[in-house]
C-alpha cells in the first residue's frame, strides 16, 4: 500500500508541477486560437471503467496544446480500483484531431506511454505490488463548447500485460 501511496503522491506532484511551471504566454491566447499553439490550454477530470482488470477508474489531465498541426500533448493520471487490484497509471498521452473546429463532434486518434503501479491483494491494498511501463492506443470524440471547455468520450486499448486491456473514459477539459 505504501508503493501505491508514494507513487500517487509522486504523479499527483508531477502533474501539480507542470501545471505551475506553464508558459505564461499560452494562458494570453484567445478562445478561437486555443489548441493551436503548444503550451497550458486546460485540465479536467475524467472516469470510467476498465475490462482486465474489470475495474472503475478516475483520474485528471492535462491539455497543452499542440505541437504539431492538429496533434495535442495531454497527459494524465489515472486510479482504477476493483477486481481485488488497484492500479495507478501515469501516462503522457499524445492525440491528431482530425478537425481544427472546436464547435463539432470530432474524432481522434492517438498512444501514449505510462508507467503502471499495481497492488494486489483481498482489498486491493496488498503486499503484491508491482511497477511496469504500460502503453495503448487510444481513439475518441470531442465536442468544444461555448466557454471554451470541451467534452470527450474515449476508448483505449492497452498493448502490454501491465496495462488494462480497454479502458473507457468521459472526461471534461476546463478551458484555462
């Protein structure tokens, strides 16, 4: 339980320190330009469910724009609880929207790599832990909205034996 603990601590902070540490000059930037440039553009929650493990997870990511055409940089950090396993994963995320409008529903596709910290045992806080590099493909749905925030719907699936087979997730991206 301890590992799993200090490895939520230690992406939590990383995730705290990259919101700080973010250009200034991307938060300048105006609603019909966000996502165009690289730099701090939003984060949000996001839930879902897991198949293998068959679990229920929650998490928070990060948008930073892009920094190629059409393609984001999101990371985030994921906690999935259930099937006598829990599972914390930071991964960093990479996405190509495949339209520069904001105000339709719009699809992507992406992969990402992550590290994966497991900890197995009759409540899923046991002393079988583990830590392993994961990665997935990731394909999805998003919506801008009026004030800036978008919507998505997200499927993933996971490539190594350390990652989720499939993991799908809705979240919402706070406009920063």
């Amino acid at each position: 339980m301890r590992r799993i603990l200090t490895a939520t601590l230690l992406a939590l902070t990383l995730v705290a320190l990259t919101l700080v540490l973010a250009p200034d000059a991307a938060r300048a930037d105006t609603e019909s330009n966000a996502g165009s440039k690289i730099g701090f553009r939003g984060w949000g929650p996001r839930l879902g469910v897991t198949i293998n493990p068959d679990q229920f997870h929650i998490g928070a990511h990060m948008d930073f724009g892009n920094f190629a055409r059409h393609v984001r940089f999101q990371p985030n950090v994921e906690v999935g609880f259930g099937d006598n396993l829990t599972l914390v994963t930071a991964n960093a995320d990479v996405a190509y929207r495949f339209s520069e409008k904001w105000d339709v529903w719009t699809p992507y596709l992406g992969g990402g790599l992550g590290l994966v910290f497991a900890s197995a045992g009759d409540d899923g806080l046991g002393k079988d832990t583990s830590t392993d590099f994961g990665a997935g493909i990731l394909a999805g749905i998003d919506k801008g909205l009026s004030n800036g925030d978008r919507f998505f719907l997200e499927a993933k699936v996971g490539l190594p034996d350390a990652s989720p087979d499939v993991m799908l997730t809705v979240g919402w991206t706070f406009y920063h």
